[in-house]
C-alpha cells in the first residue's frame, strides 16, 4: 500500500513540476517576446529622434530662407515706391 502511495504521490509530484515547466516555459517566451517588442521601440524611438533633428536642421533652413525672402521683398517693395515717385515727378514736369 505504501508502494502504491508513494507512486501515486511522485505521480503527483511528477505532474506538478510539468504544469510549473510548462508555465515557466510560457512566461520565459512572453518574456522573450516582450524583449523583441522593447527593442523594436527602442529603434523606433531612435529613428524618430534622427528625423525630428533633419526636420529641425531643414525648419532653420526654411527659416532663414524666410527671413531673406521677406527683407529682400521689402527692398523691392521700398524700390517700387522710389520708381513710381521718380515717374509722378517727371510726368508731373
């Protein structure tokens, strides 16, 4: 009888340790998949970083662009006010 116990108890015991494994088995992938995952948004956030600064570097480029646009458009626009005077004067003459 205690022959029978015992198997049935190491049975038990056999049993349970499966079900741990499998379980840890289970969370060792999640965990592996996790990983995979942290990764690919580390790269992610990597990448996105490296276009934030090229757009930074290109809005200054727009920017300057912009500020000599706009000072050479008020040149011209002086200019015209300066061309138009000159020709009331000589059509005023």
């Amino acid at each position: 009888m205690d022959d029978i116990n015992n198997n049935d108890s190491l049975e038990i015991a056999n049993k349970r340790m499966e079900r741990a494994m499998e379980r840890l088995e289970k969370s060792v992938e999640a965990f592996s998949e996790q990983g995979l995952v942290l990764s690919k948004l580390q790269n992610d956030v990597t990448l996105l970083s490296q276009q934030k600064n090229e757009y930074a570097i290109k809005y200054d480029q727009v920017a300057k662009r912009e500020k000599k646009l706009d000072k050479t458009a008020s040149e011209v626009s002086l200019r015209l006010v300066d061309a138009m005077e000159t020709i009331k004067s000589v059509l005023v003459k």
